[in-house]
C-alpha cells in the first residue's frame, strides 16, 4: 500500500473511531454482548464462549482501527519529509 493510501486510511480510521455514531454504537454492542455474558448460566460454557469471542473480535476491529491510525501517521510523515526534501532540492537546485 502506498504512502498516500496509508495516510488517507488512517485519517479515515480517526474519523470514523472519533465519531460519535460509532462510539455509541461499539459501547451499545459491548454492552449488550457483556450483560448476556454475565447474564448466562454458568453451565452454558459453549453459549458464554461464543460471547467472550464476540467482545474480543469487537476489540480487535477497534484495535485494528487504532492501528491504522498509527499506520497512516507514519506514512504521513513520511510524505512531509520527502516533500520537505523535494521543496529542499527545488531551493537549491532551482529549474
């Protein structure tokens, strides 16, 4: 992936994890994952197995998100230092 579609991805990523529709919603389906899972029989191991999944799986896309971010932030600084090289040449070295 290049440079540019890592640093788009990872500014999209930000956004949608600051959005307040997706806090809502990741903190609605935590909850209602989490209250099933205290919720249920103890003798239910396959039934509260399949819940702890589902909320480690919801971690892990906000993690994955998370990672993005981190991802695109390199990639942009990456962009600002070879544009700030490519400024740097053009200064010296003028057409």
């Amino acid at each position: 992936m290049s440079d540019e579609v890592a640093a788009q991805r990872g500014r999209l990523a930000a956004e949608i994890l600051a959005s307040d529709v997706y806090k809502d919603a990741y903190e609605a389906v935590r909850q209602e994952y989490m209250h099933a899972w205290m919720q249920s029989p103890a003798g239910d191991v396959e039934g509260r197995e399949s819940l702890f999944m589902m909320i480690k799986i919801l971690d892990k896309v906000r993690a994955d998100m998370a990672a993005q971010i981190a991802t695109g932030k390199m990639a942009q600084a990456t962009l600002d230092a070879k544009a700030k090289r490519a400024v740097g040449i053009n200064t010296r070295f003028p057409l």
